[in-house]
C-alpha cells in the first residue's frame, strides 16, 4: 500500500517524478526540511528558500488538499 501511494503521489507531482524510483520521491518530496509553525490558531509550513523541488511539492500538495472555499 505504501509502495502504491508513493506512486501516486509522484504521479500527482508531475515532471520528473512521473517514473521516478519510490527512494527518489520519498527523498525529494516527503523528507522534506521544513519548520511548523503555529500564529494566531494557524498552522504554517515553512519550505526550505530556493528548494528545487518546490513546483512539484506545490502541484502535490494542491491536488490532494484542495484550497479552501471562500465564503
């Protein structure tokens, strides 16, 4: 199951990842330095400056977590 979200996963992250190996996407995309962050009852994630991967961290994470609708 683990093998099969992981490709999906790289899949949904498009580019380079689409065929990617399970080790490069758990190493590029889900071991991520990152710092949490908690203001005001919101939580923030805080992406490493100048991350190469960033542009397919972002399609990854829209596409699984929608944005929130407005009101």
């Amino acid at each position: 199951m683990a093998y099969n979200l992981t490709r999906t996963a790289g899949i949904l992250a498009a580019g380079p990842f689409e065929k990617a190996r399970t080790a490069t996407i758990r190493r590029k995309l889900i071991n991520i330095p990152a710092r949490i962050a908690t203001s005001a009852r919101k939580i923030r994630l805080h992406l490493p400056q100048a991350w190469p991967w960033q542009e397919a961290w972002q399609k990854l994470f829209t596409s699984v977590h929608a944005p929130p609708a407005a009101t």
